[in-house]
C-alpha cells in the first residue's frame, strides 16, 4: 500500500497495452478473445476502451513464472 494509502490505477488505451507487450493490435485482441487468463478490456466510453495496467504486468509475471 502506498504511504498515503491511495492506489492509483492506471489504464492502458488497447495500441498502447500492445505496445507494451510488444505484440501487434490484432494479437492483442486475440489473446482478449482466445485466452480465458488474460485481463478483459473495460469500455469506458462508446468509443473508449481500456485495460488495466496493473493486470497486464499481473499477467506477464504469472506467464514467465509459469515458463520455468
């Protein structure tokens, strides 16, 4: 918990989670729809969708523990 005791949430806009995982658009979306492990993205707006930042590093962590 942070010393203030505020959490800050932040969220990734889908090109930029992609980016982040260094995997195309179209690989994103198909981990979104294919793999039931994988955070599921958050409509925000009619044209605003997002994901959570702290769940994409949750995800990866698991995966390359998982791998060894």
């Amino acid at each position: 918990m942070p010393a203030n005791g505020v959490f800050i949430r932040r969220y990734l806009r889908p090109k930029v989670a992609a980016k982040k995982l260094g995997i195309a658009d179209s690989t994103l979306w198909l981990k979104i729809k294919t793999d039931p492990d994988f955070p599921q993205p958050i409509k925000i707006g009619p044209n605003t969708t997002v994901l959570i930042e702290d769940e994409i590093d949750h995800y990866v962590s698991t995966r390359s523990r998982e791998a060894r």
